[in-house]
C-alpha cells in the first residue's frame, strides 16, 4: 500500500519538511483573473438575445425615384437566429 499524498502540488523541499502549498500573489493574482474572465463569459452567454438585427442601406443607388415623382430608400435587412430552433419572421 502507497503512502497517502504521494500525488499533489508540492516541491521537493515541501514533501522533504512536510510543508503545504501556501498562497503566493502570483497564485492569488491568477485565481482572481480566472474567476473574473469566467463570470465574464458566464453572463455573455446568459445575457445574449435570441435574434439579431441589422438593417443598412442596400448597396449601389441611394434612392430610387417613383413614377409619381416621390424618392423611395433601399434597405437591406439581414435577421440571424442565434439559437438552434426554428423561429418564425414576420
């Protein structure tokens, strides 16, 4: 049977005088940046909306003129569903 511990974070000098892992800055510093960054993502991702929108004037003329006299504008509208489901667009 194996000694207990045998399997962990620990230098030779800390296995040699029984010491533990203790808290450094660095260590201290990396695990604060890792627990920001993944609350970070944790909210992108429960905070996104389901559609997007994104309306531009279409490419090439500005306007077009109507056989009445009145200018009308071109659009592009481009829909994108961000979900794996079928959405209907009305």
């Amino acid at each position: 049977m194996r000694r207990r511990g045998l399997i962990r974070y620990a230098s030779l000098n800390g296995i040699e005088h029984g010491e533990h892992l203790r808290p450094t800055p660095r260590l201290i510093g990396y695990c604060v940046v890792l627990t920001v960054l993944a609350s970070l993502l944790a909210v992108m991702i429960f905070t996104r909306t389901d559609v997007e929108a994104t309306l531009l004037h279409a490419p090439g003329a500005m306007f077009q003129k109507m056989p009445d006299g009145h200018f009308s504008n071109l659009y592009t509208l481009r829909i994108t569903n961000k979900t794996a489901r079928e959405m209907p667009v009305e």
